[in-house]
C-alpha cells in the first residue's frame, strides 16, 4: 500500500514539474516579445518583411513599388 502511495506522489511532482516548465516558457516567450517589441526590432523584422515597401529614389523604382502595391 506504501508503494503505490509514494508512485503516487511521484506522479504528481512530475506533472507539476512538467507544467510549471511550461508556464515559465510561456512567460518568457511573451517577455522576449515584449522586450522586441520595445526595442523596436519587432517593427524592423515587420518592416523588412513587408512586400509593399516602396523606398523609392527613382520613377522607375517608384512605378514598381505603385505595381506591387497594387497587386498586393
């Protein structure tokens, strides 16, 4: 009777172990963001990423930027 007592418990400090560790990524997965997203390195990742950029220096790059807007 001892022995399935102590499984048990055994058990359950492991599933409070697997469980906390998975709160506590989560935590810090929203904190990274969060940090990211202060620095502005979230908007810089955005920002390159965005298909309609248009940072044009001249007529031919402006009509392609207007072209890929308009598609978009």
């Amino acid at each position: 009777m001892l022995d399935v007592l102590r499984e048990e418990s055994a058990q359950s400090t492991v599933e409070y172990a697997i469980v906390t560790m998975a709160l506590l990524s989560i935590v810090l997965a929203i904190a990274g963001l969060w940090r990211a997203g202060t620095d502005g390195r979230l908007a810089a990742l955005v920002e390159r990423a965005a298909s309609h950029v248009v940072a044009s220096t001249s007529v031919i790059d402006a009509a392609a930027g207007a072209k890929d807007i308009a598609l978009y």
